[in-house]
C-alpha cells in the first residue's frame, strides 16, 4: 500500500508542476492538504488519499 502511496504523490508533483511559483504553497504537505480540499467534493476517496499523503511526508521530515 505505501508504493501506491508513493506513486500517487509522485503524480500528483509531476501533474502539479505546470503551476507558477507564486501559487504554490510553502510545503509539499500544504499542496497535498490544498488539493485534497479542493477535491473533497468530488472524490472524497482521493482527498482522504491525498491527506495521508500529507501525514506521511510530515511524519517523514520531522
């Protein structure tokens, strides 16, 4: 499960790459937590996805 974990971050940067610097928040974990509240209306599932995504990078750099 964490390889799937993994692959869908990778994903999601590469896919999320395109965006100005401007717009992009200060953290990976900010981006992830952006975009899965910007989902949770529609996929509930890959917000939730995306948000222990979040939790996992946290966990990692501290």
């Amino acid at each position: 499960m964490s390889s799937r974990l993994m692959a869908q971050v990778a994903r999601f940067f590469r896919s999320s790459s395109s965006t100005s610097a401007m717009e992009v928040p200060a953290s990976p974990a900010a981006t992830l937590m952006q975009h899965a509240d910007s989902s949770a209306g529609t996929d509930a599932r890959y917000a939730q996805e995306l948000r222990v995504a979040a939790s996992a990078w946290l966990s990692v750099v501290r």
